[in-house]
C-alpha cells in the first residue's frame, strides 16, 4: 500500500446499514494492511479548530522561564510542558526537535483514577488554552469511541466492546510545537522514527510534508491530510491485543528542506489510552494455526510504564 485511505465517519453514524459495513471493511483493511487512515466527519468544526491553534501558538510563544515553570517533576511529563529535546523514541539518543503540552483526562465520576493520574496543569496567563483545550479533548474522544466501535465489528467483538476501557481512560491530548532550527542537527529530526505506545492516535496538523509512514516493504510514503481530515493510526496496545492483525506502524516526523528551516510547525496528536487496568492479552479471535499467539500477558498500565522508561520520561 503507497497510500493512506480517506474515509468518511458519517457513513459509520448513518442509518445506511450497507454504508456502516463498508466503513467497518475499508477501515479494517487500512489497519491490517499500512496501520493509518485519513478520517473525514469527526466531531472537531473549524472554530474549534482555529481557536486550538491560537492558543497553541500563544502557549508556545511565551518565554522559555514562564513556560518552564510548568514542566512538572517527578510525573514522566504526562501532563503540562515538556521542554526542547526532553524525549528521545525507543533505541535513540539524540533528544527530538521538539517541545510540547499534555492535557489529560477529566475524570468523571471516579475518585480512584482521580487520584491515579497527574492532575491536568492550567496556564494562569492563559484562561482559554485550558477551556479550549478540555474541549478539543473531549471532540477527539467522542471521535475515537466511534472508531474503535468500528474496529471491534471488524473483530467479531461487541460493538461497544472498548467503550467500557476508554471512559475515564488515560488519555492525552500533545500539542507539540517544532521550532525553527537553528542549524545542522547532529542525528536528530523533529521526531524520529517510531510507533505508538496507545490504542489509537488522532493526529490533526498533518496538512503540509513533515509526517511519513513506513510501509511493508520498508518504504518511507508522506502522509498528508486534507484540510477536513485528521490522520488516525494504530498504537501498540491495540496491536499488542489484536495479536498484529491491525497493524502499529512505525511513522517519523522529517525535517523540513534547508529553506523552510525558518519556520515553526504545530501538530496536535490525541492518544487515546484505555483505563490503566484494562487487559493487554491476546484476543482469542486472533489467534490460529497460522497466528499463534505473539505477545505475553500484560495490562495497559503496566504497559505504559515499561514504554516511558524506554522512552527517557520515567525512571
């Protein structure tokens, strides 16, 4: 596959049974073969989009002291900033070109995951980053829900199957901020190659080059969306529980051509996490003759943990 399918979530919400079912087949196809899809129809309009973006950019824009004042110790920076460079993909020493924000989950209704995860950071110079942001993470969740219900028909699950791990799970919402680059970077890129550590990404800001795929045969394909798209693609929880059938694939962020080093880009990832005691283990309709099981038992807690401490942000 040399590219990234479109599909359109409104024909998942219709009442169109055959409509439903052709979303469910092309969207299982895309994961079992390239692990990314470009969605159409989410639940995020352009106001809310526009208005993320400002205060994204009004974050960002502040002074390196005040911005540092919200790196947080001691949490593997799962929520507020994380300065230039801070995080590295799994295998790398070089840190990437990047600094970025964590919003996390809003906890409804549920003392325990209250006290289990970082309390989000709120940015007392900017009142609506935080409104807008709380927004935007909840659009991004209610778009999620509908896809992993799709990926659940395409498993021979129930279809609400994931419903009951995603609420209240632990999910994040990273805006991440690439500056201008100053000059040669020594082995580091914007983001190096690598996947993702969740169930599903929802990634908005892939409009221009930057972001590639890389495919089965080991080729590097640009995934760029349209301006209504957002690129949605597999994390290694779900691959992990899936036993592989969908696919986590390694993608990376390049550095811009040498003329364009001049210039900042913003992307806006949604990590969707499932509740931290949700079971990992293989999923028995995915395991035969010709699949025997790939991946030892674990829960996504557990998971996540072993994945920051490769990954620098926790010891």
């Amino acid at each position: 596959m040399n590219k990234i399918p479109s599909i359109n979530l409104a024909d998942f919400l219709s009442d169109d049974v055959s409509k439903k079912q052709q979303f469910v087949s092309e969207i299982g196809q895309a994961y079992e073969n390239i692990g990314f899809v470009a969605l159409k129809g989410h639940f995020l309009d352009d106001a809310l989009v526009d208005k993320l973006y400002t205060q994204i950019k009004n974050f960002f824009d502040l002074p390196t002291e005040t911005k540092k004042r919200y790196e947080i110790p001691g949490i593997g920076g799962q929520r507020g900033y994380v300065s230039f460079g801070k995080e590295s993909a799994k295998g790398r020493k070089e840190g990437d070109l990047k600094e970025f924000w964590h919003f996390g989950q809003y906890v409804d209704n549920n003392p325990k995951l209250e006290l289990e995860y970082p309390k989000n950071v709120f940015v007392d110079e900017l009142p609506e980053f935080n409104e807008v942001g709380r927004t935007a993470f909840r659009m991004l969740e209610k778009t999620a829900k509908y896809v992993l219900r799709s990926l659940a028909i395409h498993l021979e699950l129930d279809e609400t199957y994931f419903d009951q791990y995603v609420f209240n799970g632990n999910s994040i919402l990273r805006p991440i901020h690439y500056p201008p680059i100053q000059y040669e970077p020594k082995n580091a890129v914007r983001a190096a190659a690598h996947g993702d550590i969740n169930l599903i990404t929802l990634l908005m800001g892939a409009q221009g080059k930057g972001l590639q795929v890389q495919n089965h045969n080991g080729d590097w394909i640009d995934a760029i969306a349209e301006p209504d798209e957002i690129m949605i693609n597999v994390g290694d929880m779900l691959s992990r529980h899936s036993n592989n059938k969908l696919k986590s694939t390694i993608h990376r962020v390049t550095n811009p051509p040498k003329e364009l080093w001049g210039t900042s880009r913003y992307s806006i990832p949604f990590f969707l996490h499932p509740i931290s005691d949700m079971k990992l283990d293989v999923l028995n309709g995915c395991i035969d003759e010709k699949n025997p099981k790939r991946f030892k038992d674990i829960t996504a807690g557990e998971f996540l943990n072993e994945r920051l401490r490769e990954l620098g942000l926790k010891k």
